[in-house]
C-alpha cells in the first residue's frame, strides 16, 4: 500500500516523465512522432507483401493470403514489447544515475515510466495491426476479449525480469551485456517466425521451458484461429512472472541504498 501511494502521490511526475521521454525521441525528427506510424506500418506492409504475396507462405491448416503475415505481426508485436521493457528496464537506474544523486523521488517510478512508455509504444503498433485486420475481414470475435489478460501477464512477466536485471545490471554490469547477447538468441528460440509444429517432436519439448513460447502462441491463436488461448498452458509465465516480480522489488528494496552509491 505504501508503495501504491507513493506512486499516486508522484504521479505527475510518471505521466511528466513519460511524456518528455516520448518527446525527447524524436525532438531532431522532421517527422516527429509520425515515425511511430511510419516504421510499424511499413514493417506490417513488408511482411504481408513478402510473405503474404511473393512468399506465398501459408500455415498448416489455414486457409487465407494474409494468414501467415498475421502469424507472423501478432508474434513480433508480443516480442517487441516484451524486448522493449526488459531492454529499457535493465538500464534505467544507470541512466538515470544523475537523477538517483540528486532528487528524492520514489525509485519504483522509474520501471512504471519504462512501462508506460513501452505501452504508448505497443498501442500505436497495435492499433494500425488492428486497422489491417479489420481491412482484411480477418478481425477475430469474441477471443479477442482474451488480448486484455495476456497482456496483463506479458507486463507482468517482462516488468519482474527487467526489475531483477536493472538491479543486478548497476552491480554486474557483464548482466546487462549478456542479456542483450541472450535475447537474440531468444527470440529464434520463440515460435514467431516459424510455428512449433514445424520442429521435431524432441525440440518441440524443449520450447516448452520457454515461457514466451506459450504467451506467443496465445496470442497468435486469437489473432490467426480466431480461437480462445489455452489458458493451462500459461501457468508457467504467468507463475515466473509473479515469481521475478516478487524477487525484483524485493532486490530493490534492499539494496535501494546501495545502488545509489553504486552510481
């Protein structure tokens, strides 16, 4: 409760924070924030013109032009939001460092900006992925109501291991470069460009000790199926998520002092 109401009472400073930060990114663009339209929309054009058209790509059992390309959004859209605050999070105590030294200001602002910022982010992707489906006739029906938790459990899940690597990051910096080495490789071990039933029965076992693999796949089985996510499936991200969060906070809490001299 008590860390509620601190983030209540400063929250003028989140939105403030958040805002100049969106701001700051594309101060020296000509565009400006049109960027934030442009670059999402010609990444959804590329893959449905290359893989939808040229590619001729198709999924098992699928019928449909643009059936891959969706497999293909929904999956890049979920990673990216998971990169994006995980990536941001297990830096921002060491770029903000100036700002730790010298105002007093509840620490734990600092991850729900990250957040905030990945989120205005994703909903500006997401909403021109949206507008593709519904141009396409492949806007799905009352699965689509699922989206909202697997979000929940996506923010959950990215906010506690970047929490627990911002922490650990100001300490062992060597935490911060091997995570940027390990997440490429965990992105071609998440079923996002390719579909799970395409591997071996063997390594289709081992995904499943990947905790994106089965929040990707939820979210792919909305947009492309048109189907409810198997919700049993995701008690292992969501459980490790709860799990990093507790763990996050709790590092944060005690070595909150420490960090600040660590800076």
């Amino acid at each position: 409760m008590t860390m509620l109401r601190a983030l209540w009472a400063y929250r003028g400073f989140i939105l403030g924070s958040a805002k100049r930060e969106f701001q700051l990114k594309y101060r020296n663009s000509m565009l400006g924030a049109a960027w934030t339209v442009i670059n999402p929309l010609a990444m959804i054009l590329v893959y449905t013109v290359i893989f939808g058209k040229i590619m001729k790509a198709r999924l098992a059992g699928v019928e449909g032009t643009y059936a891959y390309s969706i497999h293909l959004c929904a999956g890049l859209l979920t990673w990216g939001l998971f990169a994006e605050i995980t990536g941001r999070a297990q830096n921002m105590f060491i770029e903000n460092a100036n700002l730790l030294k010298k105002l007093s200001f509840p620490r734990i602002t600092l991850p729900v900006i990250v957040v905030m910022n990945a989120l205005v982010n994703f909903a500006i992707i997401f909403g021109l992925f949206l507008l593709f489906l519904l141009l396409t006739g492949s806007f799905p029906g009352w699965s689509f109501l699922a989206f909202f938790p697997l979000l929940l459990i996506e923010i959950i899940f990215a906010t506690g291991l970047g929490i627990t690597l911002g922490v650990l990051n100001v300490f062992f910096r060597d935490v911060g470069q091997f995570f940027g080495v390990a997440i490429q490789f965990w992105f071609w071990l998440t079923p996002i460009v390719y579909t799970s039933n395409t591997l071996s029965e063997r390594l289709q076992s081992y995904l499943v000790f990947n905790p994106m693999t089965a929040l990707t796949n939820a979210y792919q089985t909305i947009f492309v199926f048109n189907q409810w996510p198997h919700w049993q499936s995701l008690w292992f991200i969501t459980t490790l998520g709860i799990m990093l969060l507790s763990v996050g906070f709790r590092l944060f809490r005690v070595h909150a002092g420490e960090m600040v001299d660590e800076l």
